[in-house]
C-alpha cells in the first residue's frame, strides 16, 4: 500500500493520455521549454544590463563613493 507499483504508474499514464491528448502533451513540453529559454535569456540581459552600469569606487581612508564623471560624446 506505501509503494506504487508498476501498474499504478500505467494507469496514470493513460489517464494523463486520455485528459490531455497524444498530441497536447508534446505541445505542452514545447512550451515550457520556450519559457525556460525566455527566462534565461532574461537573466542573461539583466546580468549585462548589471555590468553596464557604473561601478563606484570606494575612497580607501573615508570608505565613501568617489564621484566621477564621465563625459558623453
């Protein structure tokens, strides 16, 4: 009773085949593949995004930001 067997995992299978279909479940696994690549593709911009900005230095004695600016052209 604590374990599933082989033939609880076959009647899970045909029922999931017969809600969603031959055809859906390939469809689904389509779609969730194109969700994971659009998430790291999002993490991928937001990482450069990260590495663009400017970075502060930090003054040795104070431990504060130094100002610098830099000129646009």
């Amino acid at each position: 009773m604590g374990s599933m067997s082989i033939w609880h995992w076959l009647v899970v299978a045909v029922i999931v085949l017969l809600l969603f279909g031959r055809g859906k479940i390939p469809e689904l696994m389509g779609d969730v593949a194109k969700g994971i690549k659009s998430f790291k593709a999002g993490m991928k911009d937001e990482e450069t995004a990260k590495a663009d900005e400017p970075k502060k230095e930090l003054d040795a004695k104070a431990g504060e930001p130094v100002k610098t600016e830099q000129k646009i052209g």
